[in-house]
C-alpha cells in the first residue's frame, strides 16, 4: 500500500507542477485541428496531398505573395489584384515585355542561417519543371517550362525570361508551388539516383519560411516554430503552431466548443452552420473562389450528347433546394459557370427556369418522350454535400421521366473514374487557383480535354474565346469575350452550376488575424491569440 | 536438436504457419489490385493531367505487368522492405512499427478491462442463477453487443468529455502539450512507468481510459456470457458434485476444481476476442484520434494505397499465428490433459 501511496503522491506533485508551466505554452502557441495531415513537407513530391501544400507554404517563401484586402463581411482576404515582395525586394518587366527581372533581399535566410541566393532560386525553379507531375504542370500554366528560362544574374538579383507573353507568369510565382529552397542543404543531401533530393525533402525542411519544422509525425501531428530571423514580411505573433490530426468532425468540434483547441477546418456544412449559430466561436466562411460545384452531363455519349436533352435537366434542377439540404447557407447558390468573386460574373445570363413541361418538350424533341434510365454518379469523399443534392436530384429528374441509380464511388476511383470520362450524369467540382474566369474554362471546356472537362464538350467556337480572353489586355474587350464563352456554355450548358463552396474555418474568439487564400490553407503568419 | 517439447512445438507451430503466411501475402497483393481504384490518379492531385498521372505511374511502377509487380513486391518482402505509403509519405515497415504499439497497448487494455468485469461477473451470475447480479449481467451482454461500437465511443465523448468534461480531449494517446516517453517498447503506459515519469504516466492513462472502455464493453458481453455458460455446465458436472459432498470449502470447489475447468473455453474465446477487437479499433481509433495501425489502414484502403494495406494484412496475419501459439501454450498451462504434443 505504502508504494501505490508514494505514486500516486509523486503523480500529484507532478501534475501540479506541470500545469503552470503548460499554460505559460499555451499563450503563445495555437493548437489547430485538421481531419487528415499532411504526407510531405514538398509540395514538388510525386502525390503530395492537400495538406502537404500548407505544410510547404508554412515552411517555405515564395519570390512574390499578394497584398490583402477586406471583404463585404468584414473579414480579410487576400488580393488577388496586388502583387507584394516576398522574398524579390522589387521587380521590373523589360521593356519588351518578354523578362522580368528580380531583386532579391539581401538580408533573407534559410533556416539554417545560410543566405537566400538567386542560384537557390533558380535550383528550386529548376527542379519545380523537372521533376514531373503536379509542379511541372502548375508551372506549365503560367508559361514556365524549362530551366534555361530561369538565369541567375549575380547572388541577388534573378531574372525570368519568357517563352510567350503570359498575364498568368507573375501569379503563377506566387502560387504554393515556386518555394525557394536551400539548394546547397538540398544537394548535400541528394544522390545520383535522386539529384533533387525528393527522398530527403520529403522528411526535412530545407526552407527559409516564417516557420521552422520542430516535429512531423506523419498520421498525427505537425509542429511548427516561428523563425525569429524571418524578413520577408513582420514577424508573426504566434510563436508555436501544434497541428493535430482528427479525423472525427464532431470530436474537432467538441475539442473547439471545450477550449482544448484553438482552431479547425474541414467542417461538413452543417457543423459550420451550427457552429455560426451558437455564437460561442469564430466562424469565418468565404465562398472559394473560381470553384464551382454542378452537374456534369457526358456531352459525347447518348443520351446527354443531345443538347436539348441537356437543356430539358438545366430547366429542372433545384438548385436552391439543394443549396439548402446539401450546404445549410454556407456558400453561394450559383446559375452561372462563373464563380460569384471572379470577374465576369453574371447572373442575369441564365434562361432556365424551374419549366417542367418545357423540359418535357425539349425529351420530347430529342426522342426521349418517355424519358429513360441512367446512373447519377458522385464521390464518396465529399458525401456530406452530394449525398442530399444527387437525391433531390433523383427526384427531380423522375419528375420529367429520366429514372436515375444513384452510384455511390469511392474516393480512390473516382479520379479513374474521371479519366475513364464515361460517366453519363455525375455531381463534381473544380476550383482554379488563379482567379480568371478563363483559366477556369480553359479546364473545365476547352476542347483539349483536360481531366477537368468531365464532360468532354467539344466546341472549337468556344476555344477560341477562351484563348482570346487569355491574351487580351483591354479591360473592355476581356469583359466582352468572357461574356461569350459563359454564354455558349450556358447554351450548350454540358455542366448545370449549382453552387459554390465556402472555405470555412472556426476558431476561438481571442483568435484574429484569419485570413483567406485562394489555396485554401491556414496562413499561420498573419494569426494572432490573446 | 530442441529438447523442450514445448520449443518444439512451438518451433512446429510457426513452421506450420509459413503456407498460411505465404497464401496471406498473394491473397492480398491480388484483391489490392482487383479493387477498381486506380492510385496513380488519386494521388497525381487535384489539377492533374493524363499525362501527370500517366508519370506517377510509371514512378510507382504500376505500368508494369502484374507478375513483374508481384516478383518486385515479394524481392522487397525477403528485404523487409515492404514499400512505402502514398498517404503518410513514409516506409509502411516505420509507419507499422511505430503504430502498432499504440494499436496493440490499447487493445491489451481494453481487453484486461474486459476481462476483469466480465470474469466476475459471468462467475457470479452463473454461481446465482435468476438473481439481481445474473439480470445485471444480461443486461450488460446485451447492451455490448447491440451498441454499435462507434456510437458507444461517441457518446462516451459527448457526455464524459463534452458535456462533464471528466474526460481529456479525444486528442490521441497524449494531449497537445506533452511529449512522448523514450521509446523503448513504445507503448506508452510502460515507457513513462520505465522513465519514472509520473506525470507523464497519469497524462497517458488518462487518455485511455474512454477508448479503452469503448472497447471493453464490446468485448464484455461474450467474455461475461462464456464465463457464466461453461461455469454452469462445470457447477453441474459430477466431479464438483463429488467436491461438494467430501465436503471441501466453498473456496476450494469454486476455484480450484469449477474455474480452472471452465476457463478453458473461456481462454479459446479470448484468442478470438482479441482478434475482434483489433479489428474493433479500426473505429475506435477513428473517434480517439488513435494513432494505430486501423486507422492507417483504413486510410490506405480509402485512397488504393497498396503497400500499406498490404502491410497491415500480413502484420495482422503473423499477429494471429502468434497469438493462436500462445493460447495453445495456455492451454497446457491451465489443463496438464491438453498435451502440447498433440
């Protein structure tokens, strides 16, 4: 009996004393709350995950980063319009408008103390189009493809020459992808098989970031601490970030609503909802721009290649009584490809309306005046949302005589199941980083096809506007060309749009600075606690 | 050249299981494949082209033949090396080994747990037939096997963490602000006992108490309704009636002759409920944040990550074999007629 004693004394004297001391931590560090983690620290590593793009952001700068800007709500975003140094002190175009050249800070450091050079930015540039699959393709899109385009000038200053005029260049540098990473750290630890050091970099942190990687347990947990010789922008409040993987959203909530976390994403809609509602947190829901969810018609295949076929489903899809059952108010109810916070957004273009006896018609037209039977197809993975708007689709649709098996996919095979681009009617979305409406459309319906244009439309008039709009410099002619392919793709309409998702976020009330990115990921550089 | 008879058997035994083992490994290396996912898509990320995941593939050496990736996967098996995970971006061998312990710590305590409550329990309830304690029992048995295991976990969250804020956060196996003991068995409740870390111990406990529980009373209802069944076909047999009549202490007749009789198939049904609830955790680390190896796999069944399911098949398998070797050993110990040689 005496040793249980002496324990459990040792246990209590030890706990108290503990406990000062941790609430001395807690002040100045921010516990946040993920469903899943990341699985790299390197945003150029074959399949690094979603999360694994924040873990990059958080460790690594970039050579350019976007100013901010206050929402309608009151809440703040970043400026997709305004372009601010990072790690570039300043930059100029040339004049013949085909290279920019970079000045970068002379006082910027890696986390190993070693100086910021242009040959570190060129090895990282380098490697982002060399190594293939997510990078290479990011880069591809603002016309930077091969190293010769990157030249180091002397230690600080580095220029980009260009293959094509490209108003996508500059934004595409200040995307998750173009980290600036310590390339003498990096080679050191890299092999013949492996010269781009993908093996280490997928463990360590070779950045010069706000953060510094303290601890990565893959699965569980992500610790960060703040860089205190970070100069590419004021230095960061918090001083410690503690990452925990849970993937339960209710317990999340719970651990939010009990104070044992600080902040956490990944919400079902209705948890945001509930959550916005009880008012005891922080709720902060901006609509993601350039994202649209919708219903996706395979314009190759019977029976949705008939246009009019198409237009009978666009006269009765209940959008509204979706947006309701599916998102609770968190998003925007959309009738127009066209994201609500990108430019050329237009509801007034949309001719459908809730008409069942002229989508009756239209079936009638095509041949289909008894309706017929198909599969509506949607992924498991964000089944919260789809589950409830492909039934009130189901249900709709029986109403002008098109039976549709609701076909449940996984996660897994969904991605083959898009390649495969069989599906006849399915529930998707695609979201673009850069915020042009059509960079959006050049994935979603141009005729090259990408992964993203689900329903293979093909339609070389289109194309050619999209491309146009790419090039064109003058605000008034832009505006005229975005106009026309949203309303071919309205009229050919091989996507229904249904709404538009919210980046959601809930956190403490003594928690500030909380702002949104177009990538999505928590920047932790503008948090503040009290 | 092995004189025990127990070493040899047991050296017997594990050479017996090797086909099993072997049958385990192409078994799941070809239902991995036959599964419809395709994870060079899944992982070529969210703005892939044909051609970025046409590289992924190749770079995972999923364009090759099925024989050709079968040969590569058992060389790197003989190696030890049993590739790495897609979702977790490490070796599967460091995920698993690094996971299992927290797996196998929980389910040993909720299984001791069990145990404790269930033994009793069935004992007393069989010893008084139709009493409060029998009707308790029943009760129990009842509620553990109709509760959903996930749902038992969640509202053992709600109220004693949510609502009475008795329970730490379902944070895992430490809270955000500790940090884990040296690992020597990497279990934690052992680890921090071995570091004389008090604190550290209590911090650990306290976490696994509700997911322990969770899986205790799951684990209850078959152990208690066993006890109770083979304790009343033993209280009925001769020998005890013997027992009782020559007039040995209530004690004795319990104990001595009815228990070690009865728990024979009580320690047969253990075997199988340990299996159960190792792959009860796969919920049970969901709800807890538990990082073991269920709910690795599960994330790896989710995104068609191969290896990692692979892995976790096989750990489980070899898990089982010795697990079954061990209950044989009980066996022996509990009942000098069961002979090891047979």
């Amino acid at each position: 009996m005496t040793t249980v004693a002496r324990v459990l004394t040792l246990i209590l004297a030890a706990s108290a004393l503990a406990a000062p001391a941790a609430a001395q931590g807690r002040a100045e560090t921010l516990v946040v709350l993920t469903e899943f983690g990341p699985n790299s620290m390197d945003i150029h590593g074959v399949g690094a995950n979603f999360r694994a793009y924040g873990a990059s952001w958080t460790l690594y700068d970039r050579l350019l980063s976007h100013g901010t800007k206050t929402l309608a709500d009151g809440s703040r975003s970043y400026d997709h319009n305004v372009l601010k140094p990072e790690l570039a002190e300043s930059w100029t175009m040339a004049p013949d408008g085909m290279s920019v050249t970079f000045k970068l800070r002379k006082d910027a450091k890696f986390h190993d103390g070693s100086p910021v050079t242009a040959r570190d930015v060129k090895w990282s540039f380098d490697r982002a189009v060399t190594v293939g699959g997510f990078p290479t393709f990011q880069m591809k899109a603002g016309s930077l493809e091969k190293p010769d385009q990157f030249v180091v000038v002397d230690d600080f200053t580095f220029r980009v020459t260009f293959l094509r005029k490209d108003k996508w260049t500059l934004p595409d540098l200040a995307v998750p992808v173009p980290v600036v990473i310590n390339s003498t750290l990096a080679r050191k630890n890299a092999t013949d098989k492996d010269p781009w050091a993908m093996e280490w970099l997928k463990n360590n942190d070779a950045g010069g970031g706000a953060y510094r990687l303290e601890s990565w347990k893959p699965g569980q947990e992500t610790i960060y601490v703040r860089f205190d010789d970070w100069k590419s922008g004021p230095l960061p409040k918090i001083k410690r970030v503690i990452v925990r993987e849970v993937p339960s959203a209710g317990n999340r909530r719970a651990l939010l609503e009990r104070g044992d976390a600080d902040v956490s994403v990944d919400f079902p809609p209705r948890d945001v909802a509930d959550m916005a509602k009880s008012g005891k947190l922080t709720v902060i829901g901006t609509p993601v721009e350039n994202a649209v969810i919708y219903v996706g018609m395979n314009a190759k295949n019977p029976p949705f290649n008939n246009v009019k076929v198409r237009q009978a489903v666009a006269h009765v899809v209940p959008r509204e009584k979706i947006f309701e059952a599916s998102m609770f108010g968190r998003g925007v109810v959309l009738n127009t490809p066209v994201a609500s916070n990108t430019p050329g957004h237009d509801p007034a273009l949309w001719p459908y309306k809730h008409d069942r006896a002229r989508a009756r018609a239209l079936l009638t037209e095509a041949g289909f005046p008894n309706g017929f039977e198909t599969t509506l197809s949607f992924d498991i993975g964000n089944t919260t949302v789809y589950e409830p708007a492909a039934v009130i689709l189901q249900e709709a649709l029986a109403g002008i005589g098109i039976k549709t098996t609701i076909n449940k996919i996984t996660p897994a095979n969904w991605r083959a199941a898009l390649l495969k681009k069989d599906l006849p009617i399915f529930i998707n979305q695609f979201g673009g980083w850069l915020n042009y409406p059509e960079y959006f459309f050049l994935w979603t319906y141009h005729g090259q096809n990408s992964l993203f244009n689900t329903s293979s439309y093909q339609n070389p008039e289109i194309d050619k506007l999209i491309e146009a709009a790419h090039q064109e410099s003058d605000p008034k002619k832009y505006a005229d060309l975005v106009r026309g392919f949203t309303r071919i793709a309205i009229a050919d309409v091989p996507k229904v749009p249904l709404m538009q998702p919210n980046a959601d976020v809930a956190m403490q009330k003594n928690v500030g600075g909380y702002q949104y990115w177009f990538h999505r990921q928590l920047d932790f550089r503008t948090l503040t606690k009290q | 050249m092995v004189r025990s008879p127990l070493l040899r058997m047991i050296g017997r035994r594990l050479l017996a299981a090797a086909p099993g083992l072997i049958g385990v490994v192409v078994v799941t290396f070809l239902l991995n494949r036959a599964l419809p996912g395709d994870p060079a898509a899944f992982f070529a990320g969210p703005a892939a082209t044909q051609q970025a995941i046409a590289e992924i593939r190749t770079k995972l050496g999923l364009d090759r033949s099925l024989p050709e990736q079968f040969a590569l996967y058992v060389r790197d098996l003989a190696r030890g090396d049993l590739g790495h995970s897609l979702t977790t971006g490490q070796p599967v061998t460091a995920d698993l080994l690094a996971r299992l312990p927290a797996s196998l710590e929980l389910t040993l305590c909720g299984l001791v747990l069990a145990v404790s409550v269930a033994l009793p329990l069935g004992i007393l309830a069989a010893t008084r037939p139709g009493s409060w304690i029998d009707h308790l029992a029943r009760l129990l048995t009842t509620a553990g096997v109709s509760l959903p295991i996930f749902f038992t976990g969640l509202v053992l969250v709600y109220v004693f963490y949510y609502l009475l804020g008795w329970a730490p956060a379902p944070l895992g196996r430490l809270d955000a602000f500790s940090t884990p003991p040296r690992p020597v068995t990497r279990m934690f409740l052992i680890d921090s006992v071995l570091a004389g870390d008090g604190a550290l111990f209590w911090a650990t406990a306290r976490q696994m108490i509700l997911p322990a529980v969770t899986l205790a009373l799951f684990a209850m209802a078959p152990i208690a309704r066993m006890t109770r069944a083979a304790m009343l076909g033993v209280l009925a047999s001769d020998f005890v009636r013997t027992a009782r009549a020559a007039g040995l202490s209530r004690h004795t007749v319990m104990v001595t002759y009815a228990l070690r009789n009865a728990l024979l198939p009580v320690i047969t049904l253990l075997g199988m409920v340990f299996s159960f609830l190792l792959g009860a955790n796969v919920v049970v680390e969901k709800v807890f944040a538990w990082p073991g190896i269920g709910s690795y796999a599960l994330e790896a069944l989710i995104a068609s990550d191969y290896a990692p399911v692979q892995g976790f098949v096989l750990a489980m398998a070899s898990l089982y074999v010795l697990l079954n070797l061990l209950i044989d050993v009980l066996y022996g110990v509990i009942d000098a007629r069961v002979r090891i040689e047979t």
